[in-house]
C-alpha cells in the first residue's frame, strides 16, 4: 500500500513539498530547540512551532489524499455511467422551453426529427377538457414564437405523410380520452389541431399512410417516436379546474439499441389492441364544424 502510494506522482509532489518546508524551516527551528543556549520558555515557543509545522505537513498530506481519492471515486462513478450509456446506448438531452408561454423550442425539436423521417412517425397525446369554448382560447395562451413553431411542425407532420402516401401507416397517431370518445371540438382542441386531424381522416381514407384512432387513457404524456430510435417526450402538466396545459420542456433519446422504443411501443400496442381501452371510429367522432 506505502510503496502504491510513493509511486503516485502527486504523492511525490507533496513529499517534495513537504520535505522543502522541513529543511527551511522545521530543522533549524528543531535546532534551536535541542541548542542549550536557549531558556526553557524560548524552547517551548520553539517546541511548539515545530509541533504547529509537524501537523501542518501532515495537514497537507492528509488533504492531498482526500482529494485524489475523491477525484478517483468521482472518475469511477463518471466511468460507470459511460458503461451504462455504452450497454444501453441511448443518449439523452432535456430541452428547455421557458415558461409561461414558450418560445418554440420543443416543437423547432419535434420538427427538426419529422423532417427527417425516413421510416415512420408514431405519436401518442391527451385530449383535455376546457370549461368552455370561449375559456380555451383565454387559457390556451402562447407566445407568437411558439405558435409560429407549432403551425410549423404541424405542417411538417402532414407534409412528411404525403411524401409517403404510398408507405402503409407511416404517420401514426392516438389520442387518448378519459372517455375513449372522438372530441374534436373547441372545448377539447383548437382550431388547428381540428383541421390536422381531419385531415388526418381524409388521407387515411385516401391511401392509407395515415392511421388516426382514439383511445381510453392510459400514458398521460405527450410522446413522438421517429424511425424507431428517436424519441422525443414533452414533459408537461394539466391543470383540472382551469383546462390548462402547462409545457415545462421534453426530453429527448436518441436509442438506436431500442431498449427504450420497445418498452414505449408496447405501450403503442396495448393502447391499440386491448379492447377495454380502444376507442370509437371515426365514424362516431364529433366534429366542430369550422370554416
């Protein structure tokens, strides 16, 4: 263990220091304490800053070691999560949206990854309840940056499904409702969104690269899942009494292993195949009848 340790450089280090102080100054003030020309008081002061610098060396070793080992455990625990990251191989990155209204940054996010899609885009989100119509619109605020990105990325997800209307089910989305019923209405969405998902119907009935369904609540989050890897989840909170939504920012992984995408596609599955959970057709939905 000694012999470990003098071979440490910074151990040496110390050594060196602490010899120096020893040899400029501990020695000739332990001379003068063994020098019988001194009185007893005087050796006694002597005697004592000898002692003081005696603990001062040990002092400066003993933080030395705390410090390297600390540095050694902080390096081992930095070496354990880059071997879960290596066995897992998922990548993770929170994005920040400030509060209270936003500033496009999670949707610029969602866009970014849907322009790119290549091979499918599955999306999971909740219906919510306003009070009212009128109150939708006073509770359902967003900055012009936010609204800007939102239009965008709502765009961007029906253009990337018409680039591949030939390719079965390559846009997929379920919305969830306590009530497993189609409420597209202005007292459960905006205008938008209505005529996303009505044109959602319209390209589903058409060629069959969109597939739109309703369902009971079961994942309360907003997740988007792109070519089976990239996963983004919007972390967010629902207000009951007020209808509000409230987007603190999303979490992104990148997992090319699937680890992760399998558990979230399980999810996907049960949603779509347990009957105690599958919602009405669309046949049933209601509709909001916007101009």
């Amino acid at each position: 263990m000694s012999e470990s340790l003098r071979e440490q450089p910074w151990i040496q280090v110390i050594t060196a220091v602490s010899s120096v102080v020893f040899g400029l100054v501990i020695s000739p003030i332990f001379e003068r304490v063994i020098d019988p020309a001194f009185d007893t008081p005087t050796r006694a002061l002597l005697s004592g800053f000898t002692l003081l610098g005696l603990l001062l060396i040990a002092g400066m070793t003993a933080i030395g070691i705390y410090v390297k080992q600390s540095e050694q455990q902080n390096q081992a625990v930095s070496n354990r999560l880059e071997t879960i990251d290596m066995k897992l191989g998922l990548d993770v990155e929170f994005i920040e949206d400030p509060l209270p209204f936003g500033k496009g940054i999670v949707y610029d996010r969602v866009r970014e990854l849907v322009e790119q899609a290549q091979e499918s885009i599955v999306v999971l989100s909740r219906g919510t309840k306003s009070v009212t119509k009128v109150e939708r619109k006073e509770v359902i605020r967003r900055s012009p940056e936010d609204q800007e990105a939102r239009t965008k990325y709502m765009a961007s997800l029906l253009t990337k499904a018409k680039e591949n209307k030939h390719r079965p089910r390559f846009y997929r989305r379920i919305r969830q409702y306590d009530d497993g019923k189609g409420h597209f209405t202005l007292e459960w969405d905006d205008e938008d969104w209505i005529r996303h998902y009505r044109t959602m119907v319209d390209l589903q009935e058409q060629y069959g690269c969109v597939e739109v369904k309703v369902a009971k609540t079961f994942f309360p989050q907003n997740l988007i899942i792109v070519d089976g890897r990239h996963i983004m989840l919007i972390i967010d909170a629902y207000d009951v009494d007020r209808g509000k939504d409230r987007r603190y920012g999303a979490l992104y992984f990148y997992d090319p292993s699937q680890k992760l995408v399998k558990v979230l596609q399980s999810i996907v599955d049960y949603l779509e195949l347990n009957p105690r959970l599958a919602g009405e057709p669309p046949q049933q939905w209601e509709w909001e009848d916007i101009e």
